[in-house]
C-alpha cells in the first residue's frame, strides 16, 4: 500500500517528527552535561531554563523552544491525516479535530512567545495549568466516546492521543520523576525532555506496526456521508 493511499504512515511520521525535534530541543539543553562545563549543566538544572510554556522569571532557549514548539505543531498536523481514516459521523470528527489539535497548536504558540518574552506573565501559571486539565479532560472524552469497532483503528487512535496528553505538564512531570532517581537534588534533573520525547516516538512506531499488521482496510465512510 503506498504511503498516499493510506494516510496512517503520514501520521505515524508526523508524530515521530514531532518526538525527534522534542528531544533535539532537550538535548540542546543538556549537551553541556555530557561534553561541557560542569557549572553549565549545574545552571542549566534550574527551572529558570524550562523552554515549554516557561513562566518568568525564565531564561529558555531560544533554540530549545523552537525545536519544541515544532515537534507540537508536528504533533498536531498529524490528526487530519487519522482523523480521515476513521468511520465516524461529522459532528464527532469536528470535535476530534478541534480537541486534540488545539492543545499542542497552543502550547506551541505559547511555548515561541514565551522564548521571546523570557517567559510567561507569572499569573498566568494558574488558569494555564486549569485550562490544560479542561483540555486533557476533552481529549478524554473524545476518545471515549469514539466508536471502537474496528479495533485497529481504535488502537491507533489511543496511540496519537497519548501524544497529545504528554505535550505539557503530564510530559513534564512524567520525566521529571523518572530522572529524579538519577538526581534528587537539581530543580530539573539533566535528561528531562528526552522521556517525553521518547514516549512519542514508540507512540507512532507502534501505529506502524499495527498499520503493516491490519488486514486489508475498508474504505472509509466518508465524513460527509454522515450527518
């Protein structure tokens, strides 16, 4: 099947992309912890050098938010291409579209302002961190609601949501815990971005393991067909 005709691949590339420049973006921060200064990556251990939606006082870097932000914008180009290839009536096709690419479209965004503004208002921590719970909320409830009869497309489905719940605070948290055995000391502990990062790209390698595993696929009803 080529890589036109079915547009899973597309996806599953899309999000992978979006895993490799989020983890391109962490390693621009913690190069110095491998082959630098030790009191860079010391510096570099501070929240100050959060680069997703940091809030100030911050000092990003401005290659590192770039990197990130693309990877999020990447994340969401992927949901045209599988949100085509679900058998789902309009109204619910529109909701998938909207909920889970506005999330990583507007970390995104906000990630590029804040590099350019050294950060983020500080009151803006809270209704940012509320509106981010709303929104994991919405993507649950998406998904939930989505018809799961055929499984493979559902499985699917559940692998690029994961993606769309990491970008933020549960991403953050997640490698956030997950380096701290390494190091409980530093505010951030070198490594963090990578696991994220990593979740991503096996997120989309298994949407291409299920795509060359699915028998031969019905065409989609077409979204228009269903009111």
């Amino acid at each position: 099947m080529t890589l036109a005709r079915n547009p899973w691949w597309i996806a599953a590339g899309l999000i992978m992309l979006g895993g490799l420049l989020l983890a391109a973006a962490a390693a621009v921060r913690w190069l110095p912890c491998l082959w630098g200064s030790e009191q860079v990556c010391l510096a570099r251990q501070a929240l100050a050098f959060d680069y997703v939606v940091p809030v100030r006082p911050g000092e990003p870097l401005v290659v590192s938010a770039v990197l990130a932000a693309l990877g999020m914008f990447a994340v969401a180009a992927s949901w045209p291409f599988i949100i085509s290839q679900l058998t789902v009536k309009r109204r619910l096709a529109l909701a998938l579209l909207v909920v889970m690419m506005f999330k990583p479209i507007l970390f995104g965004v906000l990630t590029l302002v804040a590099a350019a503004t050294r950060g983020l208002p500080t009151g803006s921590a809270g209704p940012l961190f509320i509106g981010e719970i709303i929104l994991d909320i919405a993507v649950l409830v998406v998904v939930l609601i989505t018809p799961n009869d055929r499984l493979e497309d559902y499985q699917r489905l559940l692998l690029a949501a994961f993606p769309v719940w990491l970008v933020g605070s549960i991403g953050t948290v997640i490698d956030r815990v997950f380096f701290a055995l390494t190091n409980q000391n530093a505010d951030v502990p070198p490594g963090s971005g990578v696991l994220t990062a990593a979740l991503m790209v096996g997120c989309a390698i298994g949407i291409v393991m299920i795509t060359r595993s699915a028998g031969p696929r019905r065409a989609p009803t077409t979204v228009g067909h269903q009111p």
